[in-house]
C-alpha cells in the first residue's frame, strides 16, 4: 500500500469507529425498543422490500393487453 492509501484506511478506520461510538451512545439514551411498533413496523419495511424485489410484469402479457404489431 502507498503512504496515502494508509492514511486514507487509517482515517476511514478511526471515522467508522467514532460513528460506531456514537450509534452504541445513541441507543444507550434512547433506549432499545423492541416493543410490538418496533417489530411491525420492521416487518412491514421487510414485507415492502420483498414486493419490491419482485420481477414487475411484462405489460403486454396482462389481460386485456394488446398485441404490438
């Protein structure tokens, strides 16, 4: 690694460790919820990203659809 590649993943180390610092502060003071809110509302935020992922349909294969020429 170059001298400025260290740096660079010296500084992105020390970063993230502040950030991870201040998340696990964070959820110190607020407080962990995992009450039925929490969950349902993770469940409707996975439920979403599902029917998101899912392939969208060919329009000309719905019904009532008509054929290009």
């Amino acid at each position: 690694m170059t001298p400025e590649q260290v740096h660079h993943a010296y500084a992105h180390e020390t970063h993230a460790a502040e950030l991870r610092s201040e998340a696990a502060e964070f959820r110190r003071a607020a407080g962990l919820r995992t009450g039925l809110r929490t969950r349902l509302g993770l469940t409707l935020v996975t439920l979403g990203t599902r029917l998101a992922a899912q392939s969208v349909p060919d329009p000309t294969r719905l019904p009532g659809a008509v054929a290009a020429r």
